[in-house]
C-alpha cells in the first residue's frame, strides 16, 4: 500500500531515497503502470519525477535526445522524432494513455508487450542513466538499451534520464498483432540495419513475445549476414527456433510462433526493398 507521495528535487537526491527505500521506494513518471489494474508494482513510498526537466526532445547534429518524461503524444508532435518510433508510438491506442506514457517509463516497466522496446533496440538506442556509486558520488553512463536490458536487474536502481538515437542512415520497420488496439499485443517485433553503400548491414532483430518477455533474434542477424538464407522468406522457419512460446489470452503458442516467423521474414523482404528503391530512411 502506497503511503507515502513525494516529488523528487534532483536525481542524486531521488536516488538516494531509492537506496534508503530497500525496494520499497519506486520512481512514477507518467503512472500508467503503476495506476493500472492489477499492475504488479508494488510500493510504500512513490517519488515522482515530474520536477526534474526531463521532458526535452534535443538534435545535436545525427544525434537526438529524448528525455525520458517526453510522452507519447509529444514524441507524436515532434519533427525531430524518426518516423520509425512514432510509428511505434502509434502502436498505443488510447490517446490518454499516450498523453501519460512515457519513453522512460516504458523501458522502465519491462513488459512483455512494450511498444517501444522492440523498435528502440532494433534503432540500437541507448539510455543515458543516472547512478549513485558505493562511495555516494553520483554519476551519469550512457549505455547501449540492448547492455541495459541483458544486464536488467544491474540496472534496477539506476535512473532512466533520456533515450539517444544515433544511427540516423538506419532501416527499422516494426509490426504489432493484438486482438484490437486497445489489447495486450501477442506479438510485438522490430527489424534493424543501417544502410552502407546501398546496402544493408549491422541488422538487430528484436521481438516482445507476450508470456515470452523480449527476445533477440540473434541467430537471424548471423544468418542474414552471412547470407545463409536465399530469399527473405527462407528466414522464417528458423526464427522462432529456441524461443519459449505460450497459451494466453493474447493467443496460441502456435498462433504466436507463426507470426513471429512470417512477420520477420515480411520486415527484411520490406528492407530490402526500401534500400533497392531508394526510398527515405
């Protein structure tokens, strides 16, 4: 049960309750997590985030920054936002949700049925974090999101303070199957690769599997690049090899397996043909 509400003054100073708080103490930014209906989030202390000026979406050069309170709809709004992640964005449904969510608060709350995670990983973002170290000085590390959510529990008491993109000559195309575009999604996936030469290189494939967690399709990436598949079609009965799938409300385990597959291999063909055609990234 929630006790106790306060609004952070500074990052070193949010963390340091974090740290005081056992895990008791948890961070709300836009609070659809924590609000929602039998959300697992599970607190006596809530500090909010809201004080902190995190909300600036910034473009230095090939470079953008997006604080980690910028929303949805305001990452909706931006020229500076790549179309790639707006269409993500678009991925949540309800426009009060979109005015509540988060960049930050949608990594930070490690679901299954992210609408970003997939496609920010598949970019190769990274996060830029605050921490405070054992001897209590604070620090900041900018870090890859893929280190970030392979090292997740490292991470647990870190601050999200802005996502950065910094591959602007990269593909991403992402897919989204749920029931309606108000349902938890069976399946969310996200296909990556810059382009070098007119041609595709450097390729991340990222898929949120409901029941699953998020999962990296690595061995697609190696067989892609070392051309072990003919056509783009060739890739999908190898891409839900070793992937743990199960029956829920979202959908069959079969059901699941099946997607995944025939969508991976639909996002490359697509690739491929962006590159050919010339077409804007």
């Amino acid at each position: 049960m929630i006790g106790k509400f306060t609004k952070g003054e500074s990052p070193k100073q949010i963390l340091q309750e974090v740290q005081k708080g056992k895990g008791l103490t948890r961070l709300i930014a836009g609070g659809t997590e924590i609000n929602r209906l039998g959300s697992s989030v599970a607190a006596d202390h809530l500090i909010s985030l809201q004080n902190l000026s995190l909300n600036e979406i910034r473009k230095e050069g090939s470079l953008i920054s997006i604080g980690a309170m910028v929303t949805f709809t305001e990452m909706l709004e931006s020229d500076t936002i790549p179309a790639y992640l707006k269409e993500a964005v678009r991925f949540c449904g309800s426009f009060t949700r979109r005015n509540m969510a988060t960049i930050g608060g949608n990594i930070a709350a490690d679901r299954d049925d992210s609408y970003l995670m997939p496609t920010l990983l598949s970019a190769k973002a990274r996060v830029l974090l605050g921490d405070i170290s054992i001897d209590g000085k604070y620090n900041e590390e900018d870090i890859p999101l893929r280190e970030y959510l392979e090292f997740r529990d490292h991470f647990n008491d870190s601050l999200i303070l802005a996502v950065i993109l910094n591959r602007p000559q990269r593909v991403v195309l992402s897919k989204r199957f749920a029931r309606s575009v108000q349902s938890n999604a069976a399946v969310t996936v996200s296909f990556g690769a810059s382009v070098e030469d007119g041609t595709l290189s450097d390729f991340r494939i990222f898929a949120a599997v409901k029941g699953t967690g998020i999962v990296r399709l690595s061995h697609i990436e190696e067989g892609i690049a070392n051309r072990q598949f003919v056509e783009p079609e060739d890739v999908a009965p190898s891409a839900t090899q070793n992937i743990a799938f199960v029956d829920d409300i979202t959908g069959s385990s079969s059901y699941k397996r099946y997607i995944l597959g025939s969508s991976v291999a639909d996002l490359y063909k697509q690739s491929l043909s962006i590159v050919e055609n010339g077409g804007d990234l």
